[in-house]
C-alpha cells in the first residue's frame, strides 16, 4: 500500500490577511515612532493643503490607536477609498456588458485568425496599449481591462503569467515614466512651481529604455514557456489550459458588436483626454461608463432589467480588488491617527542635511519607495513629500526637475511590487502574489 504525500512549501497568505499586518505593523509603529506635525497651508496653485516645511513640531499623541479603531479603520478606508472602488465597480460592470455580448470574443478570434504564427506580436501589441494607459496616468482605472489582458495571454496559447504581465508590466512602465501623469508628475511639478509636463523629453528616455526591459522581459518568458510548458510559473494550470476555445466557439463579427467595439475604443480616447486634457478623476470617469453602458444597452438591443442584471453580475466580480482597496487605505488612516506620517517626512529631512547631491537622489529614491509600502496614493505622497523636497532641493543646488523624476520613478517602480497596490491588481488577473514574485524578480535582477 503506497501513502500519497502531498508536498508542501510557504504560501502567502491571502490579500486581505497581508494587508491586515501592514495596519498591525502601523499600530507596532506607532508605540516607536513619536507623533508629529507640520504646519498646513492652502497651495495657491493646485488649490490643496500642503506642509509647511519651516514649521514642524512633536505632539502628544491624544488619540491612540485602541483595539476598536484597528477594527474601524476598515470602515474608514472604505469610506476614504469609496471613489476609486465605486469607480471600478461602474467600470468592471458595463465592460462585462460588452463581454457578454459576444464583442470581445469575436474581435479576439479576428486577431487569432490573422496573426496565426504570431502569437508575441499580438502581446506586444496589449502591452504598448497598457504603456499608453500608464502614460495617461491610468492607474487603478486600468483595473477592470486586467482580466481582459488575462482573456488574451490565455487565447494566444500562453499562460496566465503572460497576460497578467501585458497589463501590469506595461501599466507600470507607462506610470513610471510619468510623461502625462496628472496623478503624480502633475500634482509634484505644481507643488515645486514646474510648469506641467515640463520636460518631457527627459521623461520620454525613460519611458523608453523601461519599455524596453519590459519587452524582453516578456519576450524571454513567453519563448521559454513555448519551448518548454513545464518552465511556466503557473505550470499545472498552463499545462491543463485548453487553447482551442476561442476557435471551437467561433462567434460572428456582426454590426452591432462592431458598433460595440467601436465605441469601447471612442470611450477609452475620450478617457485620456479628459484626464489630460480637462483633469477629469473618478467621478467623470465612471459618468463616461455610464453612459457606454446606456449606448451598448441600445446598439445591442437590451432591456433595462437584463442590463441590470448583467451590470451586477460584472461588478461582483472585482469585489476582491475593492475590498483590497478599502484596506489598502486602512492602512493610511491609521498612519494618520498615529499622525507619524509627518514625523517620518521630517526625520527624512533632517538626515539629508549636509549630504551629497547622489547621495541626496538616492536616499530620496529608497524612502519614496519605502514610504510608497504604505502609502500607495501618488498624489497623496506627492503632498506630503515635495514640498520639503523643494527648498531641500535648492539648498543642495539639485534640479527640481530631477527631484520629481526621483520621486516619480521611487513611487512608480514598486507599484508592481509591494501589496498595497501589486496585489489588488493580482486578484483583478487571478494570480498569486508568490507567482507574480518569481515572475516580476526577472526585471530587477542584474
């Protein structure tokens, strides 16, 4: 008689449970590191409250994080994060209107059939496309096109790696660079006194040498795995996944999926130059897939009930990737309760006193990065950190310009990388931090 035994190893566990040690590790902190604050003033030019740089002073913490505020501040991060999670169940809900209509399937069949024997160039194709999402500064609003990423990868043969890399290696090369990133570039050139989008030529060397190191990252990987399945990091998945789907289940490209398809593309137009060109955020986002959704429910012919129905049935499924949010922000209420943010910043400040200018860059580049681990809004670092970093800057005779490019590429990079906003990403394509790991180590290891 054999005993079947079953191999184990570490497994990370789930979002949530990572995301609930990171609030734990802030309320740790918050017993270590004294409690501060910088003066708040009204910035003319971006209309928000910054921090005054010459004024800062310890204070006595008089709201100390109690066992029950470690439970509220799940509440309060879902209320902090309410817009971008209801944003991304407006968006995930009408997309799914257009999945189950049949539009995606059948334009993914056109492309299979066309570009036979040229599988990597329709995945090079998908990855520009996330670039160009992260260039317009996309972030969180790219979520609901990850499973659709995913979608692709699988239908070209590949694996899930594949596709859940075309979206976020690609977001994140295109975030990074910052070329016309409202979020983060935008909001730190104003608080400096940098016109918008200045040099971005400068930028734009960026942009490409990261989407180089993203192709062949990709491009490695996908030949590896097509030479040999047993080399993918989803191997048991990959090596039971059926290919043939898309073709045994061939659907028409009739009129109104065109129709369809066109306007899907018009939307995503008219979403980049809105954020560039008119600053729309969230709330003008999701009004535009609102109203998509009332033009697809026309084009195909759909009553408003099933409209309902279908919308719902999308929304839930990126339920993970909110509730993700919502913690992800937990996190920062409770820094903020703690009010160390400030104490950090100052503590930053002071260290860098007397430094070399590459010194400088790189201790600001590590604690952007560091500090990113927690804080995950760009904007919201960007408020918090430039203003000290500006007359820093002119202190130490450092271009403000590279100063925003240091922050930009310390906030950017790791976005792939720490939970806060890696794994939300993660439950939107179905892979696992781990596996995402071993993958996404390939771009950072000399």
């Amino acid at each position: 008689m054999s005993e079947h035994k079953t191999k184990r190893g570490f497994k990370l566990p789930h979002v949530y449970i990572i995301l609930l040690f990171m609030m734990l590790l802030v309320v740790i902190l918050s017993w270590i590191i004294p409690s501060g604050a910088y003066e708040r003033v009204l910035d003319e030019a971006t209309g928000r409250e910054i921090i005054n740089p010459d004024h800062f002073s310890y204070v006595e913490q008089t709201a100390p994080i109690t066992f029950m505020n470690f439970f509220e501040a799940i509440y309060n991060g879902f209320v902090s994060g309410a817009s971008i999670m209801g944003t991304l169940f407006i968006c995930s809900g009408i997309i799914y209107i257009l999945e189950v209509s049949g539009a995606f399937g059948a334009g993914i069949q056109k492309i299979l059939k066309h570009m036979k024997g040229k599988e990597f160039s329709v995945v090079v194709i998908f990855y520009t496309i996330f670039v160009i999402f992260g260039v317009l500064g996309y972030g969180e609003a790219a979520y609901p096109f990850y499973p659709l990423a995913v979608t692709i990868g699988l239908a070209l043969g590949y694996d899930r790696v594949v596709g859940t890399g075309m979206a976020i290696v690609g977001s994140t090369v295109g975030f990074t660079c910052g070329m016309m990133n409202m979020f983060t570039t935008g909001v730190a050139q104003q608080l400096v006194g940098l016109p918008l989008f200045s040099g971005m030529g400068m930028r734009a060397v960026g942009l490409a040498v990261f989407y180089v190191i993203g192709f062949f990252g990709l491009f490695f990987y996908c030949r590896k795995i097509r030479r040999n399945p047993e080399k993918s990091i989803v191997k048991d998945e990959y090596l039971n996944q059926k290919t043939e789907d898309f073709e045994e289940n061939e659907q028409a490209m009739t009129l109104p999926r065109i129709l369809g398809l066109l306007s899907f593309v018009a939307v995503i137009i008219i979403q980049g130059v809105g954020a560039v060109g008119f600053g729309w955020s969230f709330p003008q986002i999701a009004a535009l897939y609102v109203i998509f959704g009332c033009v697809l429910a026309v084009i195909f012919r759909i009553g408003p009930s099933r409209v309902c129905n279908i919308f719902t049935q999308g929304a839930t499924r990126v339920f993970g990737a909110a509730f993700a949010i919502g913690l992800a922000n937990a996190v920062v209420t409770l820094m903020n309760q703690a009010q160390i943010l400030d104490t950090l910043v100052y503590g930053m400040s002071g260290f860098l006193n007397g430094k070399s200018v590459i010194l400088t860059l790189l201790i600001i580049y590590i604690f952007v990065t560091i500090f990113n681990f927690f804080v995950v809004s760009g904007s919201g670092k960007a408020v918090i950190v430039m203003p000290i970093l500006q007359p820093l800057g002119r202190i130490l005779n450092i271009n403000q310009q590279v100063l925003v490019l240091t922050y930009q590429y310390g906030d950017g990079i790791t976005n792939s990388f720490w939970p806060g906003s890696a794994m939300v990403a993660l439950s939107m394509c179905g892979l696992g931090y781990g596996e995402w790991l071993r993958f996404a180590g390939r771009f950072i290891r000399p």
